[in-house]
C-alpha cells in the first residue's frame, strides 16, 4: 500500500459527517457506489501527526443489543443498569417511581451535560484524557499488564478483523474506551427520562375526545419526527461524530448535508421534540418543565463545549479593519467616498455558524463567499479623455479604493440598538432613556393620594429644576474648563480627519442644544403640572385677594415671556445655546442693547413664572420650588456663566448694567440731600455711612479672598486625596484574591530557585510599553511542573515569601502544558524529575500596559508561595518631543507594532508588514496596491484597547476602541491625535 498522501485516499466530497451541527467528511458510505473500490480506506491523524488507518466501528443500538456481537464487560454493566431501571419501574409503586425516576434522570443528565462537557472540553483544550490514560499507565505493558490486557479484551472484542489494538495509536483506543462510557450515560438518560414521564402518565380531565385524539397524533408524531432526526443525524455523522471523535484524532474537512441543512444543531435542537411529544402523551406538566430543564441542559453543553470546540478545530481567525477594495461602481461613487472613511470593524474571531456553507471545506469556503456577495462589474462602454501619465497618477492618488470597512464608518458610529451603546450625552439617547423611564414609571406607579400626588409632581419638577441650573451647569463648566464634551465625542467617536475637529465641535454642540433645550421645557412643563395639581378655582373672586393673585400672577408671568423674548432677541440663537462655549471660531462679541442695556443678566427673570404660578395656585410648594429655581439660578451664573464671561472678555465686561447705575445715582442724590438737610450731623451721618459701607466691602472682599484661599490649596490637595483613594480602590481591587499556600516547602530547597530578567532591546531593563519581556528561570531537581512566574507593580506586595495581591493575567506557566487556561490541567502533584533551566515571555495580555516599575516573581506549584523575586523593570514609552505630525508618526511607528504583537500579518508595510495575499482582490488592479502601506488590522478588539492605552499615556488623549479601528491607518491615526491635541490644547 502506498504512503497516503492526506488523510484519504478519495475524494473529499463523497460523504460527510461531524458533531452535531458541524460534520466532517464521512469514513465510509455503507452501501457501495459505482466506481468505488470496494478496499476503500479511511485515514485519521493525531495531534502529533501520526497518520493511522480508521478501523470500522459499529453502532451503540447493533453492539449493545444484537446477541450475535460480543459484549464487554461495560456493556454487561450498561444492560444491568438498563434492567435495574425495568425492575424498578415495576415494583416500585407510582408516587415513590416518579421521585426516584427524577432524581435518577437528573443524575445521568448530569452526568451528560456537566460531566462529559467538563472532560470533553479539557481533552479539547490540553488532551486531559489521553495525558491521564499516559500519567496512569493503562495502556502501558510494563507499567499496568493487567489494565492494559483488560481494556485490549474490551476493545477488541467489540471492533472487526481491521481492528488492531497494538498497531493503532494511543487517540484512537483511548477513544473507542470513552465511547463505551458515554453509551452507557447516553442510554440510561434516555430510560431514566422515559421511566421518569410513564410514571407521570394521567389522562387530563375536562378535554374533548377530539383533544386527546389530537394530544396522542402530536405526540407520537414529534417522536416519529425526533427518530428520524437523531436516525439521519447518525446516518450522516456515523460514530466518528456521535462519539465526538475530533477531541482525540481528525479525520477529514467540513462539510454540509442531509438532517443538517434542516435546522441548526439539529441534533440538539428538533433532535429533543421527543420530549415535547413524550410529555404530550402523558399529560404531565412536571415532565415537560423536566423537559425544558434538560433541553435547557442541552443547549448548555452545546453553548460551553460544542461551539468552543468548533472555533478551536476549524474555526478561522479574520482579522479586523481589514480594507478589501469593492467592485467599482462608477467614477461617481469612487469620488463620492471620502479618504478619511472607515471600515466594520465587528468581526473578531470568526467562527462559521453550524449552518452555514462558510464551514465546508477552504475551497468551498471562498467559492461560497464570492457567490454571497454580488458584484458589479465595471461598465466597459465609457470612454475617458487621454491623458498624460503624471495626471493618470495624481488621479490613482487621489482616488482611494472603496471598502465596505470605509462605507460602513462613513454610515454607522456607535449607533443604539436596543439599549446598546447608549450614550447620555447624546441627546437621542438620553430622550430615549427618558420616555422609557418616564412610561415605566407610569405604568407602576400605583393609585395615590392626592397628597402622595402632590409630593411626587414637586419631586418631579425639583428634580428638573436642580437638573437644569445644576447638572446642565456643571456640564457647561466642565466645558469652559477642560471641553468636557468636545473631549467626549472625540473620544468615542470618528471623525475625518481632514475636518480639523470642527466635526467633534458641530456634534457636540448640537447634542448640548438638544440637551438644554429638552432641560428647559421639561422645567416648566413639571412647573406647570405641579400648579395645575395644587390649583382650584376660587369660590368668589370679589372676596379675598384671589383676584389680587391671579392679577399679579399674570403679569409675572408675562414679565417672565417678555424678558425670554428680549433675551433672544439681542442674544440669537448663538447666545440662546451658551455658543461660546463650543464655537471658538464663530463671531462673538459683547453689545449692550435691548433689555441688556438695563440688566447684565435678564435670565434671573425666568423666576417670575415660578413666583407668578405660586401667587395664582396659592401654593407653598410652588412657592418653595420658585425659591429654589432663584438660588439654582444664582448659583449658574455666580460659578458657571461669569467666570466664563471673565475668561472670554476679559476688561471687557461692564462692572455695571444701566438699572444698578440707575439706582445708584438716585441713591447718591437722596443721600446729599439727606447730608443737606442734616446740618451739624452731617459729618457723622457721612462717616457712620462709609464705615458700613467699608464694612460690607472688607466682609466681601475678605469672604472672597478666604474662599479663593480655601479653593486655591485645597485644589492640591483634594487630586491627591483622589490619587491616593484611586491607588487605595486599585490595590483593593488587586487584594481580592483568595492567597492559597502550599505546606510541603520544607521539602524544597528555596535557595536553588532563581529569576533573571533579560535585558531589553536597548540592553537594560527598560522595556518599551507592548515590548516582550523574557525571563530565564532556574529550579532544582524534583521542582513542581505547575509552578508559575507573575509581575507585579514594585511595592504592591510587602511580603517577599507571600504574594497577596492578583495578577489580572500577568503571569505565565513554568511548563505551559501542565496549564489549562488559569487552572491546572489536573490537581495530580506533578514533579520534574531533574534541574532544569528555561526561559518564558511575557507577551501580549500577559505583559503589564500601563508605565511605571514592576518586579517578576516565581511562584510553587499553582499556589503563591514566593521561591524567587528579581528586579526591578521599567516599563516605559515613547513621547514625541514636539507637537507635529512627523513626531507623532514617528511614535506611533514604535506604538502600533508593539500593540499588534508584531505580527506581520496586521502590522502597517510601512513598520515591517507582509501582505495577505487573501486581501487583494481582482479590483486592486484598478487602483495599483489594494492595501495602503500604513493600514493595519486586528485580530480582536483587545489589540485596540491596547493602543488606546498607549496613546493615552504619550499622547494624554483619550479614544475607545472604535475610533482607533475606523482609523486603522497610521498616517490617519497620527493626523487624529495632532488635531485633538491642538483642538484640546488652545
């Protein structure tokens, strides 16, 4: 027989088969076809390579219950317990047969969904199964003869003459072993959950005949129907799927067909409609609830086993942001796209769905996709003018090729699905949270008192009254101070580039309109709510001083209109919106005309609708809530508009409006006629005068120099009580570990155990933020395989024998392979068995992305024991030294790479990347290189959010994940962060 070349000898695409909803080519079709040898011969391959030839197997149903097949000593055990069940069933009586039937079904689903989940995804992951059967010497001639002459008699016994128990590799018997353990867990679940539903049996009373005639068709029918499921799911998967054969040898590529094109994951999904009909026929509604409780089950170990283990065997990695040209579609739509558009970036690792045909075989895989996507072709029939080379290169220049990844940012930022990516600070979506408050609210709240009424309309409109002078206030001073809300949308969302950060501006000033605009009427509209509830008609408007109230009530209401009037008038709709806090570029200047010629600030006016409606409801609580809307208002133009106004006008500002020069005057005069008329008292009264006067001016004056000394050094030292309780919440956060110690040290000689960092690319121990840290180790003889090496922050551990603080994954394994994820691979105490020296890397998740200095320690056997410590580190990175564009390039050059882990394949070809010839399609050709030499991709957002944390510590500014994705580009990039630092900056 010749050396097979794959894993087969024929053709990939004869039949197929796999785990439930993902199948793979089939080793055999059980009747011959034409042109088929009939010596035709199925190939597997283990993990480390080995190719074997697949031996037949037979199905659970023929081994177990056909009397011409031998049966081994598990399936005596299966049948037992399958005949226990029987036994029981009968003998038992109907109440004690329904609780031991529960208990036993949920037992062996147990067993099934947790129990086989847990072992299959830990031979999945580390081969658990076959290392055990390795660590415990079944197998083993010399080490367990007996075992291994017991488990060959199981095994042969049950296979054909093609099987060989010495020749086929350890996968292979180890598996076959596995497979007679789950039949006896799959069928007993099967007895137990049907014992469980005829111990239930009872015909419903008050139904109709025709009702139970259709109960007993549906049931039988969803039986009929779940037969046929599990019998074509078999028929096409064979025991190589059923038996979830992948976990220990392959045996083929994907591909698609007969039950699993009906339905996703049909075997655990319509394959369960048994049960369903089952609990029809019985008419028991505790077997369905125990039905939906064990297809819940199900789905379980579909959701934590089955698909993970899809991604891990034939799951393929797309990388993110990667710019793939479309089909043309005309020179319109090429010049309609803009340079600065960005690309999808929600693909991370991708995986195919059970039931898509993206999981057959690679070849099939592009095929597939180049049908789902139509494409145009460009229209031959147009004729450009000649032109010279040089204009044919400055128009491939200036015309990008399009991508779906540009299309998609050019449409799509963010955007609310649902609940998702809500953001409060825009104006859409803090309407939407409010309406769904506001009707959740309605609709729970219960009847109430007129009283209870009243309390909740004046908690209303305070709510909104605080609401709009304070936290509108303090958001509009976090906007003079720090541009809180252009810094926001620029750091959320993206913006071309090219636009000089006028688009961050323009949207963060329209969402503030919408913001205070919706503030402003939901102010007055709880206002007026609240009066209408506390108002009543008088009974007489001649008695009394109703008539009085509603009168002056009036005219403050009008008072009120016709200052907002003025207001707008002089101010428009630039003043109207507080536009100098936002458009440093628009025309603002000062005029003291309209009723600004009078008052400095007309707005305190808006308090007379409130003081109006409290004459005319003749309320107190309107009254309180007038009292407060004064001092709320007081309070935003005391700290919010007029240190503002000072900042942006300077000397320009009026010290008096036309109104208080007014007063004034008129109070200097009656005070000389006063001294006038005075005589001799004159001097005393003028004296007496200056001194009060002198005193409320030095009280002021020394009032305001004490507060502005307070806030002056109290400013310190409040950021550094915040610094040190954000240190204090991060080393909380870090203390919350259970610290586990080992007590066989005494056995270890500590002293043997050693750490050295290595030096860095600049030969010290200065590590550029994302650059890989090795570090060699040494351990003496008999060290444990599960020891573990982490780095810390210098001084956030006191003790150097007891590590107590978490390491948020910034450890790596001794021996990578003793290691499943953050926990053993098993409990077992494992032991080299000589000294040994090697070297591990930090990398990637493991390595620390934050600046600053660090220490690596070496931990014993899984727990926190201390055997050695070196250091320190630093972790630092590279500032530009001057705010242009080539230094911020130049940074981001040492930047990207580094976050991406070097790889070539996502680096930009400007920093050292390859091109992925997968990513250059037949319209490359149209615009030269389909891939700019400064894109780069990603495989997963964490990549971004590395990035995002690298430039926020050189650059200081801030950006999520997804505006670095729509960028991916780094001429992009660093034109973003040149235009957000000078926007922030001036």
């Amino acid at each position: 027989m010749e050396t097979p070349q794959g894993l087969r000898q024929r053709k990939p695409s004869d039949s197929s088969h796999r785990v439930d909803g993902i199948h793979v080519a089939d080793d055999r079709d059980e009747k011959p076809r034409p042109n088929a040898s009939r010596d035709e011969v199925v190939w597997g391959k283990t993990p480390s390579g080995e190719v074997f030839r697949v031996p037949t197997t037979h199905d659970v149903l023929t081994a177990l219950f056909n009397p011409a097949y031998p049966k081994s000593h598990l399936d005596v055990l299966n049948l037992s317990l399958l005949g226990l069940q029987l036994v029981l069933f009968y003998f038992l009586p109907r109440s004690a047969s329904k609780v031991f039937f529960f208990f036993y079904f949920a037992f062996w689903r147990a067993a099934y969904d947790a129990g086989l989940g847990w072992v299959l995804t830990k031979q999945s992951k580390k081969k658990w199964i076959v290392r055990e059967i390795q660590r415990l010497g079944w197998l083993d001639q010399n080490r367990k003869p007996a075992m291994r002459n017991w488990i060959r008699a199981q095994l042969a016994g049950k296979m054909g003459k093609d099987y060989s128990f010495d020749e086929l590799p350890l996968e292979y018997n180890a598996w076959l072993l596995f497979r007679q353990l789950v039949d006896v867990i799959l069928l007993n679940d099967f007895l137990a959950y049907c014992m469980f539903a005829f111990s239930c049996f009872r015909v419903p009373t008050g139904l109709s005949l025709t009702v139970h005639v259709m109960r007993w068709i549906g049931g039988v029918a969803l039986i009929a129907f779940n037969l046929w499921v599990k019998t074509e799911a078999h028929g096409v998967v064979k025991d190589y799927g059923w038996y979830w054969g992948d976990v220990f040898f392959q045996r083929g590529n994907l591909v698609f067909d007969g039950v699993f094109e009906l339905a996703p994951h049909p075997m655990y999904s319509v394959g369960y409609a048994g049960y369903y009909g089952l609990s029809l026929i019985v008419g028991s509604y505790p077997v369905l609830f125990v039905s939906l409780v064990a297809h819940a089950a199900q789905f379980a170990f579909l959701v934590f086993f089955e698909n993970p283990h899809i991604e891990r065997m034939y799951g393929k990695r797309q990388p993110i942001a990667v710019r793939k040209p479309l089909p043309s579609t005309g020179p319109r739509k090429q010049n309609a796209v803009p340079p600065t558009s960005h690309e999808d970036c929600t693909d991370g690792l991708s995986t195919p769905p059970a039931t898509e045909g993206e999981t057959a075989s690679e070849t099939e895989l592009e095929t597939e996709v180049e049908t789902d996507k139509p494409t145009r072709k460009p229209n031959k029939t147009l004729h450009a003018p000649r032109v010279s080379n040089e204009s044919l290169k400055k128009t491939a220049v200036q015309q990008q090729p399009v991508s779906e990844h540009d299309l998609h940012y050019k449409y799509f930022r963010r955007d609310v699905v649902g609940l998702l990516n809500i953001d409060l600070l825009r104006s859409s979506d803090a309407m939407l949270v409010l309406l769904i408050f506001y009707i959740l609210v309605a609709s729970c709240l219960p009847i109430m008192s007129h009283r209870a009424t009243l309390a909740l309309h004046f908690a209303h409109a305070s709510t909104w009254c605080i609401f709009h002078s304070f936290g509108l206030g303090l958001l509009l001073r976090a906007q003079s101070r720090s541009k809180f809300l252009v810094r926001h949308f620029i750091k959320n969302y993206a913006y071309p580039v090219n636009d000089n950060g006028d688009g961050a501006v323009q949207e963060a000033f329209t969402n503030w309109k919408s913001l205070y605009n919706m503030s402003l009427c939901m102010t007055y509209i709880s206002l007026v709510g609240l009066a209408w509830k506390t108002y009543a008609l008088p009974g007489s408007w001649t008695e009394g001083d109703d008539l009085l109230c509603h009168t002056l009530g009036a005219l403050l209401i009008g008072l009120h209109i016709w200052a907002a009037m003025e207001s707008y008038e002089v101010l428009g709709v630039f003043g109207w919106f507080y536009g100098d806090f936002f458009a440093e570029d628009f025309p603002a200047h000062l005029e003291y005309t309209g009723i600004f010629r009078y008052l400095d600030n007309p707005e305190l006016m808006s308090g007379a609708s409130f003081l109006g409606l409290a004459l005319i409801s003749g309320s107190k609580l309107v009254g309180l809530l007038a009292v407060l809307r004064f001092f709320a208002h007081w309070w935003f133009l005391h700290n919010v508009e007029t240190p503002h106004m000072r900042k942006l006008y300077g000397d320009s500002l009026r010290k008096e409006a036309g109104f208080v020069k007014v007063i004034k005057n008129v109070a200097t005069k009656n005070a000389r006629l006063l001294e006038s008329r005075a005589g001799r008292h004159a001097p005393e009264i003028r004296r007496v005068a200056k001194e009060v006067k002198g005193t409320f001016d030095k009280v002021f004056e020394e009032t305001a120099d004490v507060v502005e000394e307070f806030l002056a050094k109290s400013k310190p030292k409040i950021s550094e009580v915040m610094q040190e309780t954000k240190v204090l919440l991060q080393q909380s956060r870090e203390r919350l570990i259970i610290t586990r110690v080992a007590n066989d040290l005494s056995s270890y000689d500590t002293a043997k155990y050693k750490l050295s960092i290595c030096p860095s690319k600049s030969g010290d121990t200065r590590f550029h933020l994302g650059e890989p840290i090795h570090v060699k180790w040494e351990a003496p003889q008999r060290h444990s395989r599960r020891d573990w090496i982490g780095i810390y922050r210098v001084g956030a551990n006191k003790s150097t024998l007891i590590t107590q603080i978490a390491t948020f994954g910034l450890w790596v394994p001794v021996h990578n392979e003793e290691w499943d994820g953050n926990a053993p691979v098993d409990n077992t105490h494992v032991t080299s068995k000589g000294p040994q020296i090697g070297t591990v890397v930090f990398q990637g998740s493991t390595l620390p992305w934050t600046i600053g200095r660090y220490e690596v320690r070496y931990h014993h056997d899984g727990k926190h024991n201390v055997l050695g410590i070196d250091g320190p580190l630093e972790v630092y990175v590279n500032k530009p030294t001057s705010l242009d564009f080539t230094s911020i390039r130049e940074s981001l050059t040492n930047i990207i790479p580094l976050c991406l882990d070097n790889d070539p394949n996502l680096i930009p070809l400007s920093c050292g990347g390859t091109r992925d010839p997968s990513t250059d399609g037949d319209e490359s050709n149209a615009f030269g290189d389909a891939r700019d030499p400064d894109d780069f991709s990603f495989w997963s957002e964490g990549q971004a959010k590395r990035i995002c944390t690298a430039i926020e510590q050189a650059f200081n500014v801030e950006y999520v994940p997804e505006v670095i994705v729509a960028d991916a580009n780094l001429t992009r990039l660093a034109n973003r962060i040149l235009v957000s630092k000078q926007l922030l900056v001036s």
